[in-house]
C-alpha cells in the first residue's frame, strides 16, 4: 500500500489542530483622513473671504503698493455717513481721542491706518486725523484700493499730461 507521506510544516504531523495566531494589522487607513481634510479645506478657503473685518467703506484707488508690517495695526474708519469707527466699534470724534489716548499710552510705536470713504467730506477726514495725530500716533497711513492699471482707476488716479516744449521768442531788435 502506498500511503501519502505529508510534508514537514504543513500542520499534519505533531499537533493537528494547531491554531493561527491573530496579528493586528499595523497600517492606518488614510483614506477617510484625506477626506475630512480636503472637505475642511473647502470650508475655509470659502469662509476666508468671508471674515474680512471692518466698516464696510467704499475706498478710493490708488496705484501706490502695499505696505508691509509685522504688527496689527489699529484701523480707524469713516464710512459714507460720516461715522467714525476704530475697528468695528463707532465712536465719537471726542470720545475716539480718549480710547485713541488710552491706546497710546499702552503702546508708544503703534501704527493706525486710516480708511475713508470716497464720498466723505475732506473736512471730517482731516478732522479724524488731527485727533489720531493729537492723540500722539505718530505713525499714520491712509488705506486705499489698489488700481487695476495705471489710468484705470475709476477716475482716482490722474495721468500726466506732456506739456509742450517752451517756445523761444525772438530777442527784440534795438
């Protein structure tokens, strides 16, 4: 009789019923980790736009570039009406140069940029900034929008017109 002898390690010789042991599979699934991320991503990049802060004020043009810092700048506002704001919180011009004193003596260097609406009185304008400047500030900037092209700027920026050359006039005669 010819028998089937099995082969060494294939679990028939010694302990028939050997068990497998169960191993954890160590990998992580990323897959739902990725979808979180990019579904918040999505979230913010659409309320990013959203949380600008400010007066909603309609600003002029201008071709200048932007100004760089390292500090949060305070931001005083006139909107349309003639409404002065520091931040988002309205004031009266007697009463912002009190905060504005406050603020000042807290912070020697701080710098406070000036938004105005382009249909503001040039009047209550310069009134708002000689009570930022008589508060002490001394470092002042006013905001503006940045022009598209130069001469594109809805009417806020002017481009030089070439004057003509002087013309020489005869000497007269004697």
């Amino acid at each position: 009789m010819a028998g089937i002898i099995p082969a060494a390690g294939s679990g028939s010789s010694g302990g028939r019923f050997r068990r497998r042991r169960y191993t954890p599979i160590a990998d992580i699934n990323v897959t739902p980790l990725v979808d979180v991320m990019l579904v918040l991503l999505i979230i913010f990049m659409v309320t990013a736009p959203l949380l600008q802060v400010g007066v909603p004020v309609d600003l002029p043009k201008t071709s200048a570039s932007q100004v760089g810092g390292k500090d949060e700048p305070l931001v005083v506002s006139v909107n349309s009406k003639g409404e002065v704001f520091l931040g988002e919180t309205p004031y009266d011009v007697a009463d912002l140069a009190t905060k504005l004193k406050a603020v000042h003596d807290g912070e020697a260097d701080q710098r406070v940029f000036m938004r105005g609406d382009k249909s503001v009185d040039y009047g209550k304008m310069m009134e708002v900034m000689g009570v930022v400047i008589d508060s002490g500030f001394r470092q002042l900037g006013l905001l503006g929008e940045q022009a598209q092209q130069l001469g594109k700027g809805g009417g806020g920026t002017v481009t030089p017109v070439p004057t003509p050359a002087p013309q020489q006039q005869p000497a007269p005669r004697r």
